[in-house]
C-alpha cells in the first residue's frame, strides 16, 4: 500500500489564536479588581432559601454534570481505542497522528484541572459567607485566609469537561475544515452550558471558567501545533525528496513513479 502524506496545514493566525486568549486573561486578571464575579453570583443565589437556585436540582446535578461528563469521556475512549486499532486498521492508520493529537489533547487540557486546584485553593462561592458557607472570600492572586478546608475551586473542573473538545476542532482542522467548524462550536457551547450550570449550583465564579476556556484552548493549540501543524513551506521541501520534519515526527515521502517520467528538470536557474 502506498504511503499517503499528510496535507500541509492550512495557514494559522498566531495572533489570532493566541491574542484572543491573552486580550481574554488579561481582562480576567482585570475583573479580580471589580465585583462582577460576585454580582452575578448573587442573581442564582435565593436569599430566603439560604442556597443557590440550582444547588440541589436533579438536571443540573445528575444529567448536565455527572451523565454530561460521562459521555464526554466516552469520547475521550473511544478515541483512545481508535487510536490503538490504527496501528492495524487500515481505514484508520491516515488518521493516526490526528487521533493521537485528539487523545493527547483530551488528556492534558482535563488533566491540568486537579493539580491547578490543589495549588490555588480557591474556595467555592456555596461555600463562601456571603452565601451561607464559612469560608471567606479572596481574591485569584491574593493570600488564602486560613481555613481547615482549602478551597478546590479554581479553574473550573466542568468546564474542562466541555471545553477539551476544543481538540476536535484542531484534530478535523486541516483535512475537515468543516468537521472543525463543527467541533468548535461544539466545545464553546458544551463549555459554556457546563459553566452556566455550575453557576447555578453555586460550585464557580464566572470567571473560573472563562480561565478554563483559556487554558483549554492553549492546551490544545499548542499540542496541534507540536504534533499535526505541518506548514506549506515544509511541503515544499518535502516534494523535492527526503524527509520532512513537522515538529515531533519525521514523515517520509514517496514519490508517485508513475508521474516520475514527467518531471522535467528546471534549467532557467
């Protein structure tokens, strides 16, 4: 079977993809100066039932947030088995890379969620006095007032669950652009319900999740630009023989020998 190289990737607008998110944490960082987290909370919160309007709602509980997440890490599976079983099938071995970017992509912009929690020991909004709990409020960058239960709030865990799928988007982007498209909207709107139902609940800020958002969408360019990103001029070096570098992995070309015989060798140099 012959070798079939990888499109070249469409061109990317680092400025684009990466101003939006700086321009989007710079604003966050901004927002620690004001009460916006705070007011917005505050419209979920029902003062005469002393919680949150959505703290102990079946749909937001059981079916948005625990069968959600699991269908996602459906995902998450069966992407792993698909990249596996593309080491021996072959209608899945031209999608190898894409899958393991896919995989790899789900993992970290998850796996990052945990460990940032531990460190920042943000605390909860249900957990907060303002809000019927005994913890006391501060700030993303200031010191933690001391308490016997660090807060494990920050970024938000949910919104990760929605927001990896952001990997879609960059796994489709140059062979699919419209299976991208796709997978974009997906993620953002996913994400953004997930959000708006753990602020329901009273589990996260506004801007818990917006930094989620931002992080997921770094973690899953940079893992795209690492592992698939192949740009045009390293197709043109490609075409003229040997091996190509695309960052992390060395792709060998072959050459079609039935157009061999139409090459003409170029003698205007």
């Amino acid at each position: 079977m012959k070798a079939v190289s990888p499109p070249h990737s469409r061109p990317l607008n680092f400025w684009i993809c990466l101003g939006i998110p700086a321009v989007t944490a710079l604003i966050l960082a901004l927002l620690e100066l004001t009460s916006v987290d705070m007011d917005l909370a505050r419209l979920a919160f029902d003062p005469a039932a002393g919680a949150f309007i959505g703290r102990h709602s079946y749909f937001l509980e059981d079916v948005l947030h625990d069968r959600a997440k699991q269908v996602v890490m459906a995902i998450g599976v069966l992407a792993m088995i698909s990249f596996a079983a593309s080491f021996k099938v072959e209608r899945l071995m031209p999608w190898r890379r894409e899958l393991g970017c896919l995989v790899l992509s789900m993992a970290l912009a998850t796996g990052f969620v945990t460990p940032l929690k531990v460190v920042t020991s943000v605390q909860c909004p249900w957990s907060l006095t303002e809000f019927g709990g005994q913890e006391t409020y501060s700030e993303l960058l200031s010191p933690r007032p001391e308490t016997d239960k660090p807060g494990r709030c920050w970024p938000g865990g949910h919104a990760a669950t929605g927001f990896t799928l952001f990997a879609l988007f960059f796994m489709f982007r140059d062979r699919k652009p419209r299976l991208a498209k796709a997978g974009l909207i997906l993620a953002f709107t996913l994400g953004s319900i997930f959000s708006v139902g753990r602020m329901l609940q009273g589990a996260h800020f506004l801007s818990h999740n917006l930094w989620t958002a931002v992080f997921c969408w770094l973690i899953c360019l940079g893992v795209y630009y690492f592992v698939l990103y192949r740009p045009e001029y390293k197709r043109s070096l490609t075409e003229h023989g040997g091996t190509t570098e695309s960052h992390c992995v060395s792709v060998p070309q072959e050459v079609d020998q039935t157009n061999k015989t139409h090459l003409k060798p170029d003698n205007t140099r």
